[in-house]
C-alpha cells in the first residue's frame, strides 16, 4: 500500500475496474488529480492507471480514508458500507457516481433506463431503434462501454444509459430527456441495506426527467411521476389511448397503442411473454424521445436479443430450445419461466447463495413437464420446487440438455433458467449459456 501524499486537495477515486478505468481516463483528460483505491492486491486495470497516472497514489487493499480529499468518486461495485465510503459522508465529503460526472457533461440528450430486470434489452432495442431513425447514437453505462467513455469523439445526437441502483444512488443529479423503469423485484439487498432503499433507488431515476415511461402494474411508479407532464405506460393488459400495451384479436396477440394494433406478437424477433413488455417499453421510449414508429418496429422484427437472455437458440421438431443463462436468481428465473407459453422443461441449479427456491413452485404449477438440475444446489431447488413431476440430476450441461430433450414433448420448451450463479460450474453465466447452446446443437433432429 502506497502512503498518500501531502499535496492539494485532490480526487479520490474508489474501485478500479471498468468503471474505475474510465474515471482514470475521464480525470486526466479534464487535467484533475487524483488519488486511487481498490481492495485488491492487484486489480484488474492497474497497468493502465499507471500509464494514465504515473505519479499518483495507487492505494491497494486496506486503507483508510485520505486527507486533502476534494471528492469521492466511487465504482458501482462498492458498497455502502464500505469503511472509507462511511467515513467520507460523515466528513461531508461528496460522494458522486461516473453517472453523475457523465450527466454534468453530456452536451446531447439522454435515455436513461433501469429495472429488476429487462434493462440491457431495452437499452439495446432503443439503441437499434436510434440509428435505424438515422440518428447518431452511442449506448453504455452498466452495460457494455462505461458512460464517461461516451463523451470521448463527436458530440452524437442522443446518448441511451443502461443505470444499476448502484450507479443512482450515487447520483445527485440526472436531467434525463426519457427515464425509464421497467419493473422492481426483492433484488442487491446484499447492497442495499433494504429492499425499500433498493426500490426508492430505482424510482429516483425520475427526480430530473423530462418524461417517464412507467409499467403501469406498479402503482408506487404512478404516485412518482404524478408531478410529470409527460408519461406513457406499458403493461401486457389492454392499454388506454395513446398507452402501450396488448391486444387479442381473433385470438391472436398484438402490440398496440391505444387501439391502433402495431405488430403481432409472433412476429417480434425477441422469445417470451416478458420481452413483449420490453418491446413495448422500449416504443414507449422511443416515441417520447422523438422516434417515428416504422423504423421502431422494423428492429422489433430483427433484433434477436442479448446473448443469454432468453435466447433462442434452436428448434428440434416441434421443441423450442431457449438459453436465459442471465437469470441468475430467482427473480430472474421466474420471469423468464412466467414469460414461455405452454409446458416446459427447465434446467435450473448452480450456487443458490440462501436464495428461497420455493418461490419457483406457483409459476411452475401446471407448467413444468420436468425439472432437470446441475450444480450445487441441486437439491436445494428439489426440495424448495417439492413438485410431483419427474426431476433428474445431472452430471454435467450436456447430461442435463439430453436427458431435458427426452422429457420434452411436442410444442414444449426446453429452458435453461437457472436461478443461480455459475461459478461452481463455470467461469461464468455466459459460459454456462455457451455450453447449453453446445449441447442444444448437437441433438439429433
């Protein structure tokens, strides 16, 4: 660990990684000092800070609170809790996210976006949406390119901002041009002290917005943006004039506006019932931000979506085969089991971290045909789903995605869902979704 040095008061950057980086990067372009801190011995990135800053104060592992310290700048991954972060608000030190830094000088509109779950589609769907408008667009914050490193280059004509509850909760102000919450569920509360901060959190996105798009089943969501002048609804019920939502017609189920249908659910590239909610959010979106609806619906038609997230992957005669590798708690998985129609097989286990797998059981009831598990905390999800339908352990993801494809029965769906991490099995979700799409691929027709 380096001592600080005793210059001027200067920036205290908390948490390397990419987020971290793109601070670096950020601060020295503007020309600021800073002084850098992470728990790890060597955290990933430490070469290039160094490169970026040669002279700084790189604090590694524990530490305590500097002096001379102008501000904290502190990555999502760090939790309140953490020591230095306490101390820094009880010397009324100001304690700001990369979001913010990006919020005070972004020169071009910007989408916000958040939710339990969904975020990264919609973000993504209004991205897609956005160039085929014709407009220049760049797209980052919790997913893909970190916000601070959007505003390197041309000025684009509209930023779209994936948001965690980490990244707003360190954020005082967010004068978003669309905000936009998709839905809240029990989630971070490892994080959060409680899931009411979690969700206070998550409605903060609407303090400075222009407009909202809200999901009309949340009545909280309703009471928050009253005050707004403009705000549009999604829901997957029948919608009111100029709200988005369902329609059935002669037994057929179309995305509408109001009464005008816009395109049939079938004929939306994206699988499952809850990215139809997503669809529709996302036109919500793009219509307040000022998007023609042709081009809107035309990547709605195109985009597949996130790797992972409830990804197609194949069908086998009359088996469809969808990899969610992504919901990685129960939450997650419950949507992903409540958005498929029809019977399916879910292949579901991992490392369940304490998560209560009896919550799986209603959604699954007159749904699931089997129940195949891998990991862990394979036994834990059979005595927490406590179903009467077969249930099968398997050895491995190519055991899991046979045995599934043997209990599967016409027009079924074979879901891997698995309402745990990975990392007892995988490096990672994506690496536990590349392998059941490996397997999926080597099923015989």
């Amino acid at each position: 660990m380096n001592a600080t040095r005793d210059t001027a008061a200067r920036d205290f950057v908390v948490g390397l990684g990419a987020t971290g980086l793109s601070i670096a990067r950020y601060l020295q372009r503007n020309d600021i000092d800073a002084t850098f801190f992470d728990t790890r011995e060597v955290p990933p990135g430490i070469d290039e800070l160094r490169e970026l800053f040669p002279d700084a104060s790189v604090l590694l592992g524990d530490a305590e609170l500097p002096s001379k310290i102008s501000r904290i700048i502190a990555s999502p991954g760090v939790a309140e809790s953490h020591p230095i972060l306490v101390n820094a608000r009880k010397a009324k030190l100001e304690v700001i996210s990369d979001i913010e830094l990006f919020a005070r000088d972004a020169r071009a509109p910007f989408v916000a976006v958040t939710g339990s779950n969904g975020k990264s589609t919609v973000t993504t769907l209004l991205y897609h949406m956005c160039a085929a408008a014709g407009l220049e667009v760049r797209a980052g914050g919790n997913l893909g390119e970190p916000a601070l490193d959007l505003l390197v280059g041309d000025v684009p004509d509209v930023y779209v901002l994936e948001l965690s509850s980490f990244q707003l909760q360190r954020t005082a102000n967010l004068p978003a041009e669309v905000a936009v919450l998709l839905n809240i569920s029990r989630d971070h509360l490892d994080w959060h002290k409680d899931e009411e901060e979690y969700r206070a959190t998550k409605y903060r996105i609407f303090r400075e917005a222009k407009a909202a798009v809200i999901n009309r089943a949340d009545p909280r969501a309703i009471e928050v943006v009253s005050k707004l002048e403009r705000v549009t609804t999604f829901g997957l019920d029948e919608p009111e004039e100029g709200q988005y939502g369902i329609r059935v017609v002669d037994g057929e189920k179309f995305l509408a506006r109001g009464e005008t249908l816009l395109l049939a659910a079938r004929e939306l590239a994206l699988f499952g019932t809850h990215n139809q909610a997503n669809a529709l959010a996302a036109l919500a979106a793009g219509e307040l931000a000022g998007l023609e609806m042709s081009p809107m619906l035309q990547v709605l038609t195109e985009f597949p979506g996130l790797p992972h997230r409830m990804q197609f992957v194949r069908r086998i005669g009359s088996v469809s085969y969808v990899n969610d590798s992504k919901a990685t708690n129960v939450a997650a998985a419950i949507a992903s089991i409540e958005s498929v129609d029809g019977m399916l097989v879910l292949i579901a286990g991992g490392l369940g971290k304490g998560a209560d797998f009896s919550e799986l059981a209603a959604p699954l009831e007159n749904k699931l045909r089997a129940l195949v598990l891998i990991g862990a905390d394979a036994q834990e999800i059979a005595d927490g789903v406590d179903t009467i339908m077969p249930v099968y352990f398997a050895r491995d993801m190519q055991d899991a995605v046979e045995q599934a494809a043997a209990f599967a029965e016409a027009d079924d769906t074979v879901l891997l869902a698995p309402a745990c991490a990975s990392l007892d099995q995988f490096d990672n979700y994506g690496a536990r979704g590349d392998a059941f799409a490996n397997a999926v691929g080597g099923l015989k027709q």
